[in-house]
C-alpha cells in the first residue's frame, strides 16, 4: 500500500486472512465497473466487520 490514506480509502487489516498477497486498500470514492467475463479469479474476501466499514464509507462516497 503506498501514499497517503484518502477520506474514503479503508486499508484492509485482516490482509491475510482475507487471502490477499499484500497489504491493500479499497479506494471507495475511486469506483471502477467490469464486464463479468474481464474477472477471471477473485483476489480475496472481506470479513464481516471491514465489510461494514467499507460499506459505510461507500455509502459516504456516493452522497457527496
């Protein structure tokens, strides 16, 4: 994870256990939309409690 942390950015704790290969961070304010067949594998899985902070972060993102 590198520079500094954005008002909607929430930098995954749980890294590991969410199977990820190094830290990261969900950019809520930064949205990007896919083709479904483009995701070939998914990278990692949010537990509950982050999933809640993201949500809520995304849900701030999106009022402004």
């Amino acid at each position: 994870m590198s520079g500094n942390p954005r008002r909607f950015d929430h930098p995954i704790m749980a890294w590991e256990g969410a199977g990820l290969l190094m830290p990261s961070v969900v950019r809520c304010a930064k949205l990007v939309t896919l083709e479904r067949s483009t995701v070939h594998r998914i990278l990692g899985r949010l537990g509950r409690n982050e999933l809640a902070r993201v949500s809520g972060l995304l849900r701030q993102a999106l009022a402004m």
